[in-house]
C-alpha cells in the first residue's frame, strides 16, 4: 500500500469517527433536553440554552478532527 493511499484512509477513517461520535453526543444532548423539556416546561429557556451551547461545543471535535485530517494528509 503506497503512504499516499494509507494517509488517505486514515483521514477518512479519523473523520469518521469523529463525525459518528459528534452525531451520538448530538443526539444524547438533543433527547436529554427534549426529556427535561416534558419534565419541568417552565425551564425550557434555560435547558435549550445550555443545549445549544452544548451542541456548538459538540460540534467544535469534529470540525477540529477534519482540519487536523486535511493538514496531515496535506503534509505527504
């Protein structure tokens, strides 16, 4: 296997599962708040707040992961 077609793996492979594990994080957070939501209504102002900051922090790992990918695979 040439080093090309190997680094090539490895950034897709490294992509994704960094994509896999923002999307089961995602999805933990999203039915977590949708749970508190139907338990106490009164704070969901406070509870999608915090979700959506949660989310953004989420999704920072796997932009990070591909950026750092790209920048390897850029390195051969």
């Amino acid at each position: 296997m040439d080093v090309a077609a190997a680094a090539a793996l490895g950034t897709g492979i490294a992509v994704g599962l960094a994509a896999l594990g923002g999307a089961v994080g995602n999805g933990l957070v999203t039915g977590k708040t949708v749970e508190s939501i139907a338990r106490q209504p009164e704070l969901r102002g406070n509870l999608l707040t915090t979700m959506f900051i949660s989310v953004g922090l989420i999704e920072a790992i796997p932009i990070i992961a591909v950026v750092i990918a790209f920048m390897l695979f850029g390195k051969l």
